[in-house]
C-alpha cells in the first residue's frame, strides 16, 4: 500500500516545471508529489459525549407524544444508529408505532437546546490539532442531522479542523453509514485505501468497510470492545489522547489490524 507521505516522482517535463500554480512542488529540479491521505470521523461517542443533550431530547419527545418516561432511562446502546432507529426502539416499551412524530419533536428540542449539552472528550481538540498539523484531511461523517453536526462543531471551535461536515439530509438518502461515506469519497474525489473512517459503534466499522476502507475502534464511546471486534475493526485505540498517532500511524501503513 502506498504511504500518505510517500512522494511520487513525475517526468522531468520543461513544460510542467514553468507551471507554478499547479499542485506540485518542485525540489531538486524534480516534481515531487505528496499523496494526501483523509480521516473520516464520527461524531457522538467518538468526538463528544453528547448523551446528556440526547437524553434530554428523547425525553422531551416521549413527553410529547403523552407518555411518561422514566428520568434515568439508559439510552446509551441506541447511541449512533439512524435517529428513526432509536426512537422506534425508545417507543416500543410502548407499544408506540409513531416514530416520525416522535422524531420531528426530538429534533425540536434538539435543535433549540439539546445540542448545547455535548461536551468534548479530554485531549480530542488536541488530536485534531495534531492531525491537522500533518496535512491530512479531515471530514464528520455523522449520523446526526448536518445542520445539528456543525452548529455543535461551532460551539465547541472544533469546525475550523474539518474539510467537511457532513450528516443526514431532509431526504434520508444518507441517513445510513455506507450511503454517507460512498458520498463523501466521491464528492471530494477520496480515495478508500487512502482513507480510515474512526467511530465507536459497529456501524462505523461496517460503513466503512462496505465502501472499501478501513475502520478504527474507539474505546470511550457507546460502543464496546466486543461490539468492535466482532464488526471487523481493524484497529483499535482506548484514549483521545492517543488518537492522531494511532491514526496516523494506520494512514501510513504501520498498523493494521491486530
């Protein structure tokens, strides 16, 4: 596999040297190449704990479609899939089949004061700083809606990092992991052995293996190890802090999976 930071020698042509504007540098009378590598990254459970403002909203939505839940409801599990997803598992306790007005009244309170309540994880800025730093590439791969995805990336100063901010849409065409990256690749011309998608629930994982590339496991999301594992990660990382070099260290060949 070819490195991130592996140059690519071109042909020595007098044309191309007196070309300055192109996207190559010159060195030593040669064109040398830079083979840019992308992170995508999930976000809730991988970026920020967003469970506080999440449950807040699943409450706020139960309430609103007249039922009575439970203040201590655990909703971590239901963490990361498609919104639709969680509500219809939050409503089958009871015998509720009205998802799509429990979401539009999620997203509701979501969108007035829920999303206020995430919080980043110790030493996340820092890794994006350092990933930044070396060139790569840096994309949100969420399942959250995008408009939701960057007002929180605004909020905590994170947005400047990223390349892209990507989500769900009103239409629902990339409500689903695999539909989400296979969109992201192609409008910015990515390529999937160059890139790693990094997430915390098996859906990361499987999302980007279905699209060709690889997955990294976080440790201190919703997910489990377990869950990682029998998805298939092809690496896993335990702390923020440790994130940009295991990231780095996948892009540019020196681990796999183990």
């Amino acid at each position: 596999m070819l490195k991130c930071d592996e140059p690519t020698r071109l042909a020595n042509d007098p044309k191309q040297k007196r070309n300055q504007t192109n996207l190559y540098s010159f060195a030593f009378g040669r064109y040398l190449r830079i083979m840019t590598c992308s992170v995508l990254l999930d976000l809730d459970g991988t970026l920020i704990d967003s469970h506080p403002g999440i449950l807040a909203s699943c409450l706020a939505a139960l309430r609103a479609l007249g039922h009575e839940p439970d203040e201590t409801l655990d909703i971590r599990r239901t963490i990361g899939p498609p919104l639709e997803d969680m509500m219809q598992i939050l409503l089958q306790s009871y015998g509720d089949d009205r998802v799509g007005e429990a979401v539009a009244a999620y997203r509701q309170h979501y969108g007035e004061s829920g999303l206020l309540g995430s919080v980043p994880y110790p030493g996340i800025g820092k890794s994006l700083e350092e990933m930044k730093r070396t060139g790569l590439r840096i994309y949100l791969a969420t399942s959250k809606r995008a408009i939701f995805a960057s007002r929180i990336l605004d909020h905590l100063k994170f947005a400047t990092y990223f390349d892209g901010i990507y989500g769900s849409v009103p239409s629902g065409e990339l409500d689903h992991k695999p539909e989400l990256l296979a969109h992201i690749l192609s409008k910015h011309s990515l390529s999937p052995s160059h890139s790693l998608m990094v997430g915390d629930r098996r859906y990361d994982i499987s999302g980007a293996h279905a699209v060709g590339m690889r997955g990294l496991g976080v440790l201190w999301g919703y997910g489990t190890r377990d869950e990682l594992e029998t998805a298939g990660a092809d690496q896993l990382v335990d702390s923020p802090a440790d994130l940009a070099r295991t990231v780095l260290s996948m892009v540019n060949g020196k681990e796999s999976r183990g």
